[in-house]
C-alpha cells in the first residue's frame, strides 16, 4: 500500500518533471552541441595541408559584411540528398545537418566562426582561434576573446561571444542565416560593393544552386532574371546593397527590432510599392536618435542631400561603443563605405533642382 503510493507519487513527479521540460523549449531540443576543434567540425578532409573537404562548397557574398579589414573565406555543406528551401526567397530553409563556416585573417588566419543546424530552427554557433603555427583552432569559450590580436596599432581584435553572435544571426521564426541568400549569391554581382572578393570558378552562385538541385521551391523568375537591387543609379545600388547586408540584419520589418520603423534590409521579393515605403522608414524620416551636435528634432535618419544632418551616416562614421553602428563587431571605421554613403546622400538624393526629394515626419 504504501509502496504503491510511494509510486504513485513518484510518476507524478516525473510526469511534471516531463511536461515542464517539454513546454519549457517549444522547439525540438538537440543535446548536440559543437566540437572542441575546428578539425572535428568536417571542414577539412586534411588540415594538415588545409585541404578542404570535397562536401562542403565555397561562396561569397556580393555584399560582405564589414569586421575591420578581415580576409574572410565562407563553406557552407548540405547534407546529401537534401536541399535548401527556398519558396519564401528572402528567408531560405535550411536543411538539419547544414554547416557553414567564416574564416577570418589578419595578414594570418584568426579564427573561423561556425553556425550548425541541429534541429528545426535550431543552430549551435561556435567559434574557433587559430593556434600560433596555423596546425588547428580551438574553440573559444562562450564570452568569446576580447582583445584577441592586434589589427592595426592600438586596435585588437575580439572574437565575438555567443550572445554576439546571436545579436547579429538570430531574427523572428528564421534561420539564422545571413550571408546565403537570393541576393547575395546572384550571379548578378554588384561590381563596385565594398570589400568584396573575388569571385573565383570553385565559388558557388545561385545558378550553380539552382542546376545542382540544392535549392527548391525558388520561383522560376529569379533563374531567368537573377536579383538585383532596384535603384536610381550604381552608386544608389551599391548604398543600398551595403546598408542591406550590414545593417538589415537587425533593422528589418521582421525581426524584433523592427519596432523602431527603419527598414535597411532589402527585400528581393516584394513589389515596388512595397520596396518604396520601406525605403521611406530611412529616406527622409526623422530619426528617433538624436545627433549629438545638433538641436533637438534636427536629426534625420537620411536627410537627402546633407549627411551632417543623416544619423546613419553619424552612427557609421564613430566608434564610440555606445553611439556607433553597428553596436558589435567592428572597431575600425569603414571608410569606404562611409565615403560612398555620403555621395550617395550628398549628391544622389537631391534633384536637379537641388530640392530633397522624399521628405515626412
Ligand atoms: C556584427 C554582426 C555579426 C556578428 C557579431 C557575427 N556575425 Fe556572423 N555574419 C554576419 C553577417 C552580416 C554575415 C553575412 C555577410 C558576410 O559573411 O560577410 C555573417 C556570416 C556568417 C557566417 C557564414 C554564413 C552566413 O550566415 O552567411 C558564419 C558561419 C557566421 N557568420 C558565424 C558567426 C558566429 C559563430 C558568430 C559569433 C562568434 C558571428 N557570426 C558573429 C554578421 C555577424
Ligand atoms: C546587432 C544589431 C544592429 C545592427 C547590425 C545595426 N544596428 Fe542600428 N540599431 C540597433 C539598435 C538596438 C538600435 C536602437 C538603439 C540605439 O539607437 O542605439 C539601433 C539604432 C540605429 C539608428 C537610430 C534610428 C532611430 O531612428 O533612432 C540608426 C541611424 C542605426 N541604428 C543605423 C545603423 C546602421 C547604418 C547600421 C549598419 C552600418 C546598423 N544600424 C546596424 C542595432 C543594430
């Protein structure tokens, strides 16, 4: 009898014990977490002699995000048999089991950042510092390493925490994918974007996708028409493509951030109208940030025509920790991208009359 209490008492313990670990995650849990060396992550058949292994692919990004003058090389592996979806064409669905991985050098190789999916929706980030002689990299602890090497005088590198990682990758009911996309990988390369590499014949592109039947669901048009930023000009393209892929991913209509209204990111699925009020969240609208050398109300988020007045271009152009953007990841002012941002708003933005086009509260 008391046995059988006993028992009875026991099962409902591990039956709350079981529902609250089950309501706790919502998502399928996966006890997988990421290997202790870079070695072990399947990158390399021989990394003795860095040789990569024939599974995994390489890419880059037309528009590649800006960390402080890195060298970086990307891989990304798909399992077999499996493909990428890609019917909502801004928000691709990986399959479980995809890898990717960011090498980043400095003159010699730092670390390589690596992004598993282990389950629906679910990712394990890691990332890797390269020992002294380049034989292996060890994975860093999850507050990753402040001030890990020293990039120009006075400047070290961090290799950015988890919670960093996370920041910048993880967004509303997506995957956490930033750089592998429609209108990253067109072969309709934007010719003058900043700090993009090379493209060499190894380096996989949306067509190569599309014919080695690694993506499904992508709608017909974009293999006949590959994506390109619709813009009034070259140097408007590549403005846009920058901020879209170095800022877009935080400042977007989906993700929790969109409750500030600045929509940078750019879709290549959405209608002209539809581009055209997104644009009008930056173009022309006040920001809610306020410059710190200007009068109250004075700040815009672009004002068309004067950059002094344009927060984003305030927010690019410091490295105060608190003031510049993005908040993480970078220590160096990319000038370039400043440089071709403020013509854009300088001279491209202001008609031939010389009035701002695109202005509201
Ligand atoms: C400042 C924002 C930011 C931070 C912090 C950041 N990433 Fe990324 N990451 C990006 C962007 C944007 C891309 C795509 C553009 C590129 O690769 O240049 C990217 C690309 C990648 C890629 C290639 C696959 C992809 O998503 O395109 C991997 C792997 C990756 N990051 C892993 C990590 C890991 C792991 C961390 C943390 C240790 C991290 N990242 C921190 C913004 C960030
Ligand atoms: C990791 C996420 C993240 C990234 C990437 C990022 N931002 Fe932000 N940004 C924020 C957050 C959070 C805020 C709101 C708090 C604040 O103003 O500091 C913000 C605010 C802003 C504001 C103020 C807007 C307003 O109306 O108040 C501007 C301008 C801005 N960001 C520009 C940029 C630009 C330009 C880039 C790319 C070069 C960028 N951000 C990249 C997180 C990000």
């Amino acid at each position: 009898m008391i046995l059988t209490q006993f028992l009875a008492r026991m099962s409902t313990v591990v039956l709350v014990f079981v529902l609250v670990l089950g309501a706790s995650s919502g998502k399928p849990r996966s006890n997988r977490v990421a290997p202790k060396n870079l070695s072990e992550t399947g990158l390399y058949s021989d990394i003795v002699t860095k040789t990569i292994s024939p599974a995994n692919l390489m890419f880059s990004p037309q528009y590649p995000l800006w960390s402080d003058g890195a060298r970086k090389k990307r891989w990304i592996y798909i399992p077999p048999k499996q493909s990428i979806d890609a019917k909502r064409v801004d928000d691709w669905v990986f399959p479980v089991g995809t890898k990717l991985w960011k090498e980043f050098s400095f003159g010699k190789k730092v670390e390589t950042r690596y992004l598993e999916k282990v389950g629906k929706r679910v990712w394990i980030f890691a990332a890797y510092a390269w020992n002294e002689n380049e034989s292996d990299a060890v994975q860093v602890p999850e507050a990753g390493s402040r001030n890990h090497v020293e990039i120009s005088p006075g400047i070290r590198h961090d290799i950015p925490g988890i919670i960093d990682c996370k920041a910048c990758h993880e967004g509303q009911g997506r995957d956490v994918v930033l750089g592998f996309n429609a209108l990253q990988l067109s072969p309709e390369r934007d010719p003058n974007a900043p700090h993009a590499e090379q493209v060499t014949p190894e380096m996989i592109n949306l067509k190569n996708l599309v014919d080695q039947k690694l993506l499904a669901h992508l709608p017909k048009r974009f293999t006949v028409d590959p994506p390109v930023i619709a813009a009034n000009s070259a140097r408007e393209r590549t403005a846009l493509g920058y901020l879209s892929a170095n800022c877009g991913g935080c400042h977007n209509s989906t993700d929790p951030l969109s409750t500030l209204g600045m929509y940078l990111k750019r879709s290549v699925d959405i209608s002209p109208a539809a581009a055209k009020l997104e644009l009008e969240t930056v173009i022309g609208h006040k920001s809610k940030y306020q410059i710190p050398e200007l009068d109250d109300d004075q700040s815009y988020r672009i004002l068309p025509g004067d950059p002094s007045k344009s927060a984003i271009i305030y927010r690019i152009a410091t490295r105060n920790p608190y003031r510049q953007m993005p908040p993480i990841g970078t220590k160096i002012v990319d000038t370039e991208a400043l440089d071709l941002i403020t013509k854009w708003i300088q001279e491209d933005l202001v008609n031939k009359n010389g009035e701002q086009q695109l202005t509201h509260k």
